[in-house]
C-alpha cells in the first residue's frame, strides 16, 4: 500500500531528475528549493522539513552542475567562451590603436558625462500660491 508519504518522495525524486535534466514540466526550471517544490507539486515546507534527505540530495546535485541544468551546460560553456573573446578583444594592441587621438587612459571608462554633475537642476513645478492667508482674520 502506497502512502502520502511514498508517493511524495516518488513526485520529489521525479521533480529533481527533471530539473537537472533541464525538462522542468510545472516550474520555471530554476534550480532552487522553491521550484523543486512547484515541480514536485508539493509546499515548500514538506522539502525543507519532512523530506530534507531529498533536498539535502537536490542541492548537492546542483552543486555538482554548478546550479546549471546539464542541458543548458553547453550554452553555459559557449558563454564564458564568448566572454573570453570580448575581454580579449577590448585589450589587444590593435583595438587600443584604433583611436590614436584618445588617450588611453580614458578608453576604459565610461562616457565623461556618466559622472558629471548636473549644471541645470531641473525646476519643480511651480504650484499656484495657497491663499490660506486670505481666510484667517476676523471674517474678512
């Protein structure tokens, strides 16, 4: 006889295989407890406080991915290839000689005025004066 309790573990066991596979059904697909617990269709406390084995099991799964979906472990890699590229290419020789006229100490920062105070405030709306003046006194 199957119990709640069996067939929450067996609903937790599938959620987590299908995260970590990348083929999320109910969730987002987020590695995280919360989504775990959407995809298994369960509360969130059940994993945190009746199934902690599973969740304990969960994050270090996760860990060993380095929280990226084994599916989306190749994008991940192409990634941090292209980010190589781009860093590599903003300090080569030939993209610093590019603009002999700038100095190179500016072509790292950002845009001049990025920093720059503001000369001209922009003015609030000028509000109509109040007249509560008029109303005070002796009934005038």
């Amino acid at each position: 006889m199957a119990t709640d309790h069996d067939d929450e573990r067996d609903a937790i066991t599938a959620a987590i295989q299908r995260l970590l596979d990348g083929r999320p059904t109910r969730s987002t697909g987020a590695l995280t407890t919360l989504q775990l617990a959407v995809e298994a269709d369960v509360k969130r406390w059940v994993l945190t406080h009746k199934h902690v084995d599973l969740k304990d099991e969960f994050v270090r799964r996760k860990s060993e991915a380095n929280g990226i979906p084994p599916a989306l472990q190749h994008l991940h890699a192409r990634a941090i290839d292209a980010e190589a590229v781009v860093h590599c290419g903003r300090t080569t020789a030939g993209f610093a000689s590019a603009s002999p006229s700038m100095p190179r100490s500016s072509m790292n920062s950002g845009p001049s005025w990025a920093g720059a105070r503001q000369q001209h405030p922009v003015q609030s709306r000028t509000e109509p004066p109040h007249q509560h003046h008029l109303m005070r006194g002796n009934g005038r």
